[in-house]
C-alpha cells in the first residue's frame, strides 16, 4: 500500500527553511516543492509518460503559488489522460512564449527609437513650420541639430528630465543667451506635442522662470550718420568676392527686407517690367503678403543676377546647392569680410539705417516707412496693414531713398541727420 502524503499548507511552503541539501516538500499525485540550499524554491511534477519516469518543472515560489501549482499539476495529470505528454506541451508553451516576449522587446526596441526626443522635435518643428518665417524655420532647426541632439536627441522623449533641460540651456546660455531663450521655448512646444501625441505624461518643460536670465534688448547695428553709411556702400561695390553674395549685400540697403526675406527671394516673385517683389505670406514675419517696390538701381542689380542664376529657382542660390538658397550667414560674413564688425553692420541693421534715414534725412512720413518695413502698424484711418497700403508712396519712396545712396557713394552734398529733441 502507497504512502499516504499529506496536502501541504500555505504556511508551511513559506516557513520552510533551506538545508545542507536539497528538500523535497510533497504535495500529492507526483506534485512536490524543492527547496535549494541557497533558498530558492521551485514546483515540480513526476509522472510516468510511455513507462519513462520524467519530471515537469512547474515554476519558482512565490510567483506561482500553492494553488495555482496544483492547478497546473491537475492540468498536466489531464494531459496524460489523453495520452499527451504534459512536458512536450510545457516545451511547446514555453517556446511560443519566449518567441512572444522576444517580439514584444523588438516591438518596445523600435518603439523607443520611435519616440526618440530627435524624432518628436522634428516632428513638432514640421507641425508649426507653416506659422513661422522662413529664416526663424531654419535657424531653429540649425540650432537643434548643433546644440541638442548631439546631447539629448537619441533618448527616448520620456526619460529626458528637467535637470537634462536646465544643464543643457546654461551651457548654450553660456555662449549666447538669445540661443538659449529660442530653444527654452522649443524644448516646451516639443514636449507638449509629445503630451498631446500621447508620449508622456508630463511636461518636465512647464517652468523655466528663474533658469536663464533675462535677453536684453538691443538695437540692430547700423549706420546712420551719412558719411560712414557712404563708406559703408562704397565698400560694398568694392567686394571681390562671390558675385551673388555681392548683390545680395547690394540690394540689401536698397531693399532693407529681412534678411530671411531676401536669401529666400525666388525669381517667380520678381516681375521687372512691373518694378515690382511681390514676397507671398509664408515667407513674412506677420504671415501677411507684401510688395517690394523696385528702384531702376535694383532692377540693374536683379537684371546682372538674372543672367547667372534666372534659370534656378532662387535669386541667391547656395554655391553648394541650387536647390537650396544661400545661408543666413553669407551676407554677414560678407560684411566682416570688408572689415566692419558685427558691432558697426549685419544683415538686419540696413533696415534700421534706412528707418531713421528716410525718416530723419529725407522727411519721408513713418507709417509709409513702417509699411515698407511690414510692420504691423495701422494706417492713418485705423486700418490694418495690406500690401498695398501706400503703394504710390512707397515706390516714390524706394526711388528716393536709391538715388539718395547713389549720392552718398559719389559724394553729393550729404544732408546731415537731425538731432533727437
């Protein structure tokens, strides 16, 4: 007659302590608890499959509990009734689950490189595109590439950190606050697109209030005092450098546009015959189309660009790239390249000089400067900016303001620039 085995207790599969050797707690019907000498635990099943003695490992203590090893003791016992081998079946389980979870960790692989802060940052910059300027588009996305994802653009979205962030703004900050300033804003967009999107939970960017300190404002460097704006233009015609970027320096007072406005200009939106550049709104700062009138000064400097780059897409192609116009920085460089310091001319400064100039030299009314500016002030009625406000005014203006240049360089008599009351 078989020994009877007495049903084990929950309390005693938790009290047992390990020994010098291994111990077998039994269960019942072939189920028993090994316990290791090190502590560890672990179910087991013996049963006769086909007159072989085998054993079934069922599962470690505590995760499978008393109950549910009998349970799976039960289960096997049933598969022998029907002459199935419950370790084949196990094996089989088994692999399909270790084939699962290999699956699952490739799946959480390609999720994490999906939801790179990289990828969400672009994605988010690609989302809000069309509400900027071009040249704030670029410059964004340029100071992205060369100041955050080298650092932080390979981690998953979730596992950048508010710390991660601070660190990262006071070492731009260190070089140029404004840089800083633009990206603490770009850090928010992007982990708000992220909340939105699902992707977390939380906007570890929600309060930057004391990290930077304050940008202050300064005025765009220019000259308006007309003996240095003549040796300024002198200069400019005397550049021996690439003829593009030249012209580009050239029109730049004749125009005084953004500077993102004229690298981006395509010969689409210049008609000569007209005198007219008509700029669409998704290049503008406000997003509103405006009309450049043409001074017969800047229709010789498009007709001479014309010949070498009319047949491309842009007025001021990249050297590199026909495809691409050329980069914020050729002007500027340009510039230092003539000898005048960041401190005395940019790119940006020739619409300064042309505001105070117009208005303070040649007496022309602000609300006809500040239109060809686009800027966005009213007119006299209250009305809100178009393209066409002042026009006739405007293009009298542009001619103006061309021929006045054209005297400075020749040295005709210089009005000198009133004082501020």
């Amino acid at each position: 007659m078989p020994k009877r085995i007495i049903p084990l207790t929950d309390m005693q599969v938790q009290k047992v302590k390990p020994n010098a050797k291994e111990i077998k707690l039994g269960d019942g019907d072939g189920l028993y608890l090994l316990v290791s000498p090190s502590g560890g635990k672990l179910w087991r099943f013996d049963y006769r499959y086909l007159d072989r003695r085998k054993t079934l490992s069922i599962g470690p203590y505590p995760a499978i509990s008393l109950a549910k090893a009998r349970q799976l003791r039960d289960d096997a016992r049933r598969l022998l009734l029907d002459g199935t081998d419950p370790g084949t079946v196990h094996s089989k389980r088994a692999k399909a689950e270790k084939l699962k979870e290999s699956h699952a960790a490739e799946q959480r692989q390609a999720d994490y490189a999906a939801n790179t802060f990289e990828k969400v940052a672009r994605e988010w910059h690609s989302s809000r595109v069309s509400e900027w300027s071009a040249t704030h588009a670029d410059r964004l996305m340029r100071q992205l590439e060369r100041d955050v994802f080298p650092e932080i653009g390979s981690r998953h979205i979730a596992e950048v950190t508010f710390t991660d962030i601070v660190a990262l703004l006071r070492k731009v900050s260190i070089r140029t606050l404004e840089t800083a300033h633009r990206l603490k804003i770009a850090f928010h967009g992007t982990f708000r697109y992220a909340m939105m999107h699902g992707l977390i939970t939380h906007n570890p960017a929600t309060d930057f209030r004391e990290v930077l300190p304050t940008v202050k404002p300064k005025h765009m460097a220019a000259p308006t005092d007309p003996k240095k704006a003549a040796e300024l233009l002198r200069a400019i015609d005397s550049f021996s450098g690439s003829f593009i970027v030249k012209c580009a320096m050239q029109l730049a007072p004749l125009l005084f546009c953004r500077p993102g406005e004229l690298r981006h200009a395509e010969w689409s939106e210049i008609d000569l015959e007209r005198a007219l550049w008509s700029i669409p709104a998704e290049k503008m700062k406000l997003k509103k189309p405006h009309l450049v009138p043409l001074s017969n000064q800047a229709i010789v400097i498009f007709k001479a660009l014309q010949t070498l780059t009319g047949s491309g897409r842009y007025v001021f192609p990249c050297h590199r790239s026909p495809l691409r116009c050329m980069s914020e920085n050729s002007v500027n460089a340009g510039l230092r390249r003539l000898g005048f310091e960041k401190e005395e001319i940019t790119g940006h400064g020739f619409r300064a000089m042309a505001r105070t100039m117009l208005h303070e030299i040649l007496q022309f009314q602000p609300d006809v400067i500040e239109a060809q500016l686009a800027h966005a002030v009213p007119d006299r009625l209250g009305n809100a900016y178009n393209r066409t406000q002042f026009i006739k005014e405007r293009t009298a203006m542009m001619q103006t303001w061309a021929d006045y240049l054209d005297g400075l360089k020749t040295g005709a008599k210089v009005i000198p620039l009133k004082k501020a009351n």
